[in-house]
C-alpha cells in the first residue's frame, strides 16, 4: 500500500464524483455482494462494524420506504435502480467476541445507556456508510445519500423487533448527469485544516 491511486481513480472516488438526483440501469445483487466485501474492510472504533444494511431493489419494499420519505426524496428515491437502508445495531457488542477476538471488548460498551451507545454506533456506522459510498464509486455506481426520512418509519417497517436503528439512506444506480447542480465550493485548506 506504499503506492498511490493514479488520477483517474482519484477523479472517480472524489474529484468528478457527484451526488446524484435521478439514476438510471441496475444494481444485481452481485454487485451489492461485491460492494460490502469492500466495504465491511473499513475502520471502525474497536472494529464495531455495527452499520446494518437493507438493499431495497423490489417494488414491494419500495412501497414500504415510499411512506417514510420526505416530498423531496419520494420520487428520486422510488425511481432509483438501488436504495441502501444504513441502520446502525445498538446491540453492536454482541458480536465483538468474534469482531475483537483478542480483547475481551463486550464490557466496554455493554453496561453503557442508550444515548451513548446510539452515539457510538451512529458515528461509527457513519464511517461504513462512507465505506459504502466510496465502495460503490469504486465499483462504477454513483450514489445520492440522503437524511430526508422519517426515521421512525423506516425502523418500524424495516427493523420491527430488532436493536436496529435507521441512519442514512443512498440511493445506487448510473447517475443522471442532467439531475445534478453546479458543484457547490468547498472549504480551502486553510480554512479547515492546521498543521502544528
């Protein structure tokens, strides 16, 4: 790992990668394999790994997010070939014994209350949903992330009964390039970063 990506990868992970609005093609469910086997390998605090994932591909499961999102999401979101439900586990200890095998790591985190181990997963399944961004950029897919959702909703008709929570949705396809605006600026060096 001594080497760095040519330009042309760069370009398509960050430089000329865009957040899309209308997508067109498919997504087989090869590629969604293909898309966590990368992403599953990125960071996590104490390798948590606590992200959750539904794929909604079919129309009958369309119909069960349809519900749940914002007037302005609703028709992108129902006409993407993909939509990623990121959920985090709020029970994501449990399975640290396998995920962390060389420390006991379980009584970290399982004695905390419930807003602090929410915040502990939702950030770090925040970092696997930029895994999955990357991941599927990575793979030729683009990506339109979105936080317009009803999340009660959503865990109602996706996580009844589990310790599942939803975060984020990204919807996946082939972006349309006359659904997207001017790329908005973003902060120089300068103004976010220091080197002490």
């Amino acid at each position: 790992m001594t080497q760095p990506l040519p330009d042309a990868a760069l370009d398509q992970l960050f430089r000329t990668a865009r957040t899309y609005n209308a997508f067109t093609g498919e997504v087989s469910d090869e590629t969604l394999q293909q898309l966590y086997g990368l992403l599953k390998f990125g960071p996590t605090e104490a390798n948590t790994t606590p992200a959750r994932i539904v794929f909604v591909k079919s129309d009958e499961a369309k119909a069960k997010l349809g519900p749940a999102l914002s007037e302005g999401n609703y028709k992108k979101t129902m006409a993407a070939p993909c939509v990623a439900i990121v959920g985090y586990d709020m029970r994501f200890f449990d399975k640290l014994p396998v995920l962390f095998p060389h420390v006991d790591a379980k009584p970290w985190f399982e004695h905390r209350d419930d807003a602090n181990l929410a915040w502990v997963a939702n950030r770090n399944s925040s970092l696997q949903t930029a895994y999955l961004i990357l991941a599927a950029r990575a793979l030729g897919l683009d990506c339109g992330p979105m936080t317009g959702f009803d999340n009660a909703k959503v865990d109602a008709a996706f996580f009844a009964g589990t310790s599942v929570r939803s975060s984020i949705l990204v919807n996946l396809g082939q972006g349309d390039p006359a659904s997207i605006f001017p790329r908005s600026p973003r902060l120089g060096f300068d103004e976010a970063c220091q080197i002490l």
